[in-house]
C-alpha cells in the first residue's frame, strides 16, 4: 500500500512538472512578464499549439511538424524530456532601431521521439511580446538529410483584418518581395498569386496585432513563404517555388545532423506601435561572426542611376555626383551597373577622384551565374568563390567601401548559402554589402554587420516602370513601418522630389519625411543633384545633418494603410517624421521635448515650409495635408 502510494505520488509530480494530464499533453512556456503563453500539446502522437497574449487567444490550435525523407515527424509522436532555460541576451547592432539591445526570454526544449526512434526537438521561447519556435535534430550523422515537407501552421481567428504581401509569380526578375500588400483584408484571403503569400504579415484580430515572419536563417535551409489559400485562418509553411532559379539547384533543404531550422516568429503587440518597435528578429539571430565592426560605417549616399540609368557609363556625370557628396557632407556615392564600360574615364579613375575627396564609392555587381539572365554588368563575379575573393581583395586595395549587389531571384537553399558566402567574403576584405532584387531580411544584418541594407520593397525605382505605382505609393508606403521594415534595413532609395515616367502624387512634405520614416544603414538619395540644390538652407541643411543610426525608435501615431509617424533618436537628438497616405488632411500631436523646429508642406504640394517650435510648449498639433508629410527635429 506505501509503496503504491509513493508511486501515485511520483507519477502526479511527474505530470505536474511537465505540465500532462492523462488524456493530453500539454506544456506551456510563458513569458517573463507572464502576458505571453505558448501552449504546447501533444495529442495521439500530433503536436499542436497556441498563442495567447493576456488571456487573449491570437494564435490558436495550429499544426506543428516536420518530415525527413527517412521519417515524419508530424504523427507518431511521443515526448521525452525537456529543459528550460532563461535567456538574457544583451548585443549591439551596427544598424537598426537601435544600437543597444536586451532581450529577455524564457526558453523550453521540448525533445520527441518518432516511431523510428528518430528525436526532433522542438525549441521554444517567449518572450514579453512575441514567440519564436524552430525544430532541431539533436543526433549525429554525417550523412545528408532532406526535409520533404513542414507542416508548420498559424491559425488566426477569423473576424480580423490582414495586410499581406502575394509572393511573386515567376519571372526573370523574381521573386524580390515587391509586390504590393493587401490593405485591411480579411483574415483568410487567399492569395492573388498560386505561389501564396511572402513574410512578413500583418493582422489585426480581437484588437491585438501579429506579425508572423521568420529569422536566423542560414546556408543549411531555405527561405519559406505562405500557402495561397489560409482556410479558415489557417496560414501554412511553403518551401520556394520549383522554377526559382531558372530551375536550378534542389527545392527542398538538406543537410547533415544536427540541423535546426529557421526561427518561426509571431510579434504581438497590444497596438500597432508594439510591432513597429519591434527587435525581434534580430534578438533570435546569431551573434555577430564579425569581431572588428570598426571599419563598418553607415551613412548617406548620393545615386545617379535614379534620374539617369546611362549615368554609370559616364565618368563625367558621375564626378558631379561625388562633388555633390562632398556639397552635402555625404560619406558615400553609389556608382550603378554597366560601370565597367564607363567612357570618358575608367572606374579606377573615378575611384581615385573620390577618395582625394574624402567620398567612399559603392560599386554594383549583378550576382550572375545561371541561375539569371540578366545582362546588366559586371556579372558572373559574385557567384564564384574564386573570382569574389580576388575581386573583394581588389576592390579593398583601390578604396572602395561597399557592394551593391543585384538580381538573386530565389529563396532556394543554394541561393541563401551565396548570400551568406558573400558576407563572409566582404567581412574579410572589409567591404560593406547591400542586397537588392533579393530576398527578405532574417536577422543578417545582426549576425553579419557590414549588411547595411537589402532591397525587397517597392521603391521609388517603380516611378519609372509601373503606371499604377503613384497612386499606390502613397497609402502603399504608410504599411511598411509595420511590415517590411519591421524585420531589418530596406533600401527603398527614398526622398525623390522630381517625376520620372510616371510622376509623383506625394508631395515635397512627404517625400523629405520618407528617410526617417524608413530604416536603412545606407541612405540613398535617390533624385538628380539640381532637385536637392533648389531646396532652400534650411531643408539642405537637414539633409546633411540627418543621422543614419538610431539609438531609439518610437512609434508616435498611424495605422497601416491610412499614416504613420515615427520618431527616432541620434544620441540626444530627436528626429520625427510623418506621411500622410489618404486623400484628406490628418492632425496629428507631438512632444516638442528636445524639438525646435519643423518643415511641412506650404502652399502647394510641392513648397516646404519651415518653423519653429516654442520651447513654452509640451506638444504641438501638425496637420498633414492630403498625401504629405513632415519632419521636427
């Protein structure tokens, strides 16, 4: 009878420690601050889970696993042990929201075991606004494994509202995420495109916000997207498209044991503001593998390709360039494709010019190799090891700061390994990257900090290809600050005051606010030398005094799709901007702590206006006119 009696007591403790009951298993990891809870079951041998953030169910029972070409792991299942563990991460970033980051968490192992005897472990963290989870294979085995399928879910209630991004059809020159969001749709739409939805997406459900996207991707997996049709609210894992790549290179990642997958990542946030200040991303992703980040400079650029595309081939044009750099304070000029048929002078020339100038140069690569057609050059340089090395070594030697490197067209295993070989090769050589025509950000910028920024946005190129862009720009922009640039820098060559092909419909207001209501560690001003110098003093000298590295980010008002206005700090210089995305004037009401002045719209679209703000003052109530916009500092 004792001894009956000290197993029934064994046997509940062990329950209880494990957070069982006899029908189900659940366990659960909650957050520090307790408002956070990942609830994990186990029911037949299938795993589960939900999401709840104070009490309020946002995430709810969605599937969990993952299958190997020598066994599932989504049925079968039974549970091992567990391990928890408190994280306390404290790190320092290049670029970003901001420089010096805490981020607390508690974290669970959770170790299965498949009726092969196989073990996959699923890790958990939660953290107070936000969860992570990826699968690990613990075991050891020098031969290559292959994931089949990941039938990792997320179950959003119905009833709540969705900003999300189609994934690209297949072309020449996608998949880049740059197609335009969905504005407020239904949780459940399906997607416009059969390739399903791209990261990040944004809800809204029972007055709570997500934001689900992936971080600490590395060369041993691939970039996933979302299914096209979410049933019910239920968004599913997607490996990248068969025809990426030209249809080079494997679909589905492999590699050898142990492996764990990328982070699966769910921002909550109380309000909108919540996901916008956001580090999440990067508080999941690798430490920096760079020990000496001194020569790691970000700062602002001027761009000639924007205004003229043939300007890269002109010696001539491109000098104006750097002086304008050299006007404006400036620490860098970009020199775009086909500079390696520059007449007039040659590419060493002009790199020579600006460094007597005290101007570091940027040079853009295509990537090339087969997997594009592009025929911008240089190509088939960036996608040789040899080849990159030399030229990584040579561009060092001549002086240059940084590459801008283009066209990659594919979330496939193979093409997330050449980025990653691409940052590690410039790291060497001390070479700063920026990415476009490329893939989402998945914490790089943290692990890797001489990524200064990637493209994966619709930028201010698209006044020149897309009829429809105007129009759309203007509320299109105002979802950014709560998505795309949510995950990491974005390159979104901001601030155009002249028209291309297809002319503006912002106005001068909103365009000036658009490089700090972006995030990027490379600022490129993007419009032709005579639209900047017509500026009066006071706008000229904003544009050179503008910081490019944030100590803080707050967000101050908006909502996705209608406004936004932000607010950053340099130090303790603030800086606040805003942009108007409807087509009627919004009031909006700042601190005018540490402010003195700001510039708006004057009268017409296209006259900025300047004004000071009374220190007498707390706040001060700024109205943005119809597709404007303003900044305070």
């Amino acid at each position: 009878m004792n001894r009956f009696f000290i197993f029934f007591v064994f046997a509940y403790f062990i329950f209880s420690v494990f957070g069982l009951s006899l029908q189900a298993t659940e366990m659960k990891v909650i957050s520090p601050d307790k408002h956070v809870v990942f609830s994990l079951f186990l029911k037949s041998g299938i795993l589960s889970y939900s999401v709840s953030l104070n009490d309020s169910v946002l995430i709810d029972n969605s599937p969990l696993g993952i299958e190997r070409e020598d066994g599932t792991f989504t049925q079968g299942l039974s549970f091992i042990s567990s391990k928890s563990d408190n994280i306390d991460d404290r790190y320092h970033l290049k670029i970003g929201k901001q420089r010096d980051c805490i981020a607390t968490a508690n974290q669970t192992d959770f170790i299965f075991q498949n009726q092969n005897g196989n073990r996959v472990s699923l890790q958990v963290r939660a953290y107070p606004l936000g969860v992570a989870f990826r699968y690990k294979f613990p075991e050891k085995s020098k031969k290559k494994y292959i994931i089949k399928n990941e039938i990792t879910g997320f179950k959003l209630p119905l009833g709540g509202k969705s900003w999300t991004m189609p994934y690209d059809s297949i072309s020449k020159f996608t998949p880049g995420y740059e197609t335009y969001y969905v504005d407020g749709a239904p949780v459940g739409t399906a997607s416009s495109t059969k390739e399903g939805w791209a990261f990040p997406t944004l809800f809204q459900v029972k007055s709570k916000w997500i934001l689900i996207t992936e971080s600490g991707l590395n060369e041993t997996y691939c970039a996933s997207h979302i299914q096209p049709d979410p049933k019910d609210g239920l968004y599913l894992i997607r490996f990248p498209e068969k025809d990426e790549a030209m249809g080079f290179y494997d679909q589905l990642p492999s590699s050898t044991l142990p492996w764990s997958t990328p982070w699966r990542v769910v921002i909550l946030g109380n309000s909108c503001g919540e996901i916008v200040e956001s580090n999440l991303v990067t508080d999941l992703a690798e430490s920096s593998k760079i020990k000496n980040t001194e020569w790691i400079k970000p700062g602002k650029s001027s761009w000639s390709w924007w205004s003229d595309h043939d300007s890269p081939r002109n010696f001539e044009s491109l000098k104006k360039f750097v002086d304008f750099s050299v006007q404006m304070g400036w620490e860098y000029s970009l020199v775009d494709a086909n500079w390696d048929i520059m007449q007039g002078g040659n590419v060493k020339q002009l790199i020579d010019y600006a460094n007597h100038k005290n101007v570091g140069i940027w040079l853009w690569y295509n990537s090339g190799g087969k997997t594009n057609t592009v025929t911008e050059r240089p190509r088939d340089i960036m996608c040789d090891s040899a080849k990159r090395n030399q030229e990584f070594a040579k561009l060092h030697n001549w002086g240059v700061k940084g590459v801008k490197i283009d066209f990659f067209q594919s979330d496939k295993q193979a093409i997330i390994k050449l980025y990653i070989d691409i940052l590690k090769d410039a790291a060497k050589h001390h070479i700063m990257v920026n990415f476009h025509g490329c893939t989402l950000p998945r914490g790089w910028q943290r692990t890797y900090p001489n990524l200064l920024s990637m493209e994966s946005v619709r930028g201010a190129e698209n006044y020149d290809f897309d009829a429809t862009y105007p129009a759309k720009a203007v509320w299109h922009n105002t979802i950014y600050p709560f998505t795309r640039n949510v995950v990491g820098p974005m390159d979104y060559t901001p601030m155009t005051l002249s028209n291309m092909k297809y002319p503006h419909v912002t106005t001068n207001g909103y365009e000036l606010a658009l490089p700090i209501v972006f995030e990027s560690g490379i600022l490129h001003f993007a419009d032709k030398i005579e639209a900047y110098q017509v500026l009066d003093e006071e706008c000229k000298s904003f544009l050179k005094r503008l910081p490019t590295v944030w100590d803080e980010t707050k967000f101050v008002a908006g909502e996705p799709g209608k406004y936004v206005v932000v607010a950053r700090r340099n130090g303790s210089k603030w800086v606040v901007a805003g942009i108007n995305g409807q087509p009627f004037s919004q009031k909006v009401t700042i601190s005018t702590h540490n402010l003195t002045k700001y510039i708006t719209d004057g009268k017409g679209a296209m006259n900025l206006e300047s004004r000071l703000l009374h220190s007498a003052d707390n706040c001060v109530e700024i109205e943005m006119i119809k597709y404007g916009g303003f900044v305070a500092y």
